[in-house]
C-alpha cells in the first residue's frame, strides 16, 4: 500500500511563481524525503526532513514537516521552466530494520509554463 | 564515476519469457534495491538487499527473484513473465544514512 498520498496530483503555474505540494503519510517515521523526476528519467533526491525537524530550506526549496498531522509540504519559490517535473515524497519508516527501506507517494506533475 | 547504470533500458517480451534486469553501482554502497513504476501510482518496492549475499521481500515481490552475488550489482529477474508486470524498473543503492540514487530506469513491456 502506499504510504504516502500527495495533493495536488497536477499543479500548473507560470514562470516566477511559488509552486506548492502536500504529501500525508500513515506511520511514524524516521524522516521523508522528496525526490524529482524529469520525464524518462530516474528520480534525484531533492531534500530529507527528520523526524525531529519542522523546517528545511536547500536553495529555493523549503519543506515543513508536521509529525502531529503526518504531514509534509515542499515550497518551490521563484519556479522556472526548469522545475518542470514529477515530485514525489517519500517516507522511511521508524525502527532499527528499516534498511532505508520508502515507501513512496503517487507524485505531483508540476508544469511551469515560461 | 557513472552512479547507478540499469542495462537494458528498454525490452519487449512475450507472455512466459524469462530475463534479468542489470543493476551496477560504483559508489561501493552497501544497500541496493528494485522498484516499479506505474502510472499513477510512484514507486513500489519490489525487493532489496543490505549486503552481499543478502536479499529481502519489499512489498511487493511475487514473480520476481533477486541475487545479489558481488557488492556492485543487483539483478532482478522474471522467470515467467506476465502483461501485469509490463512496468519501468528502477533500481537504487545507497551508503548508511544517506539518500538513495536511483537509475535511470528499464521500461519493460510484457505481450
């Protein structure tokens, strides 16, 4: 089953605006991470949250983490044409076996029109 | 150093066929592991291994079989393959507790 839901399944926004995604899990966690995937391609990891943060910025992406709601959201701001791409989250689940082990969410298509 | 190489990238096959799907890493990392990819529906785990010589269930594992004889590589195989495992195979590795790289997929299509 899949751990993760995300909302909005498409997200499409011009150039220059903040593109935002939710993603809701089911079980307590060691962190979640969120991935990009451009068309045809693997996924590349973007930025992990830990169980114990609530923020995180890398560059012009910020992600919140609200372990109460189990809940995540990526803020991409200023978007570019670029950031065209699927994005996913992805959670690994508390506990000493987990081995890395995500479980992924069905993504959000993000289309940024120039 | 090439990351994480998937061989093929792509392959048809007939009902009942069997093939293996290649992964290589280069990063010496410790754990390795096989996804899915359907449309709507992200990545399922399919198996994984934390060494070599080891191997484990994800969840979803029935049709599948894994090996994991050198460090580098991690092969998944079909035995008798079937149109519901026409999908995009993903493999990934990782070292510790850092993130996952992941190739850049086989897309398998089963008639």
């Amino acid at each position: 089953s899949q751990q993760g839901e995300e909302d909005p399944q498409a997200l499409s926004i011009q150039e220059g605006e903040n593109a935002t995604m939710n993603c809701s899990y089911k079980t307590s966690i060691n962190n979640l991470q969120w991935y990009r995937q451009n068309s045809g391609r693997g996924l590349v990891h973007l930025i992990l949250i830990r169980s114990n943060e609530r923020e995180k910025h890398s560059g012009r992406l910020r992600v919140t983490l609200d372990t109460s709601k189990k809940s995540s959201s990526l803020l991409i701001t200023a978007s570019r044409a670029a950031d065209t791409a699927s994005y996913f989250c992805a959670t690994e689940s508390a506990g000493g076996t987990s081995y890395g082990k995500l479980t992924f969410g069905q993504g959000t298509i993000l289309t940024v029109h120039p | 150093n090439a990351g994480v190489t998937q061989t093929p990238k792509f392959r048809v096959l007939k009902t009942g066929q069997s093939m293996t799907l290649l992964c290589a890493q280069d990063m010496n990392h410790e754990y390795m592991y096989w996804y899915r990819q359907d449309p709507g529906m992200g990545l399922r785990l399919i198996h994984y291994s934390v060494g070599e010589g080891t191997t484990a269930k994800g969840e979803v594992p029935d049709g599948y079989n894994v090996s994991r004889l050198k460090k580098q590589n991690f092969l998944l195989g079909l035995e008798s393959a079937a149109p519901s495992q026409t999908s995009v195979y993903f493999c990934a590795s990782k070292k510790g507790s850092k993130p996952q790289h992941f190739g850049d997929g086989t897309r398998l299509s089963i008639l």
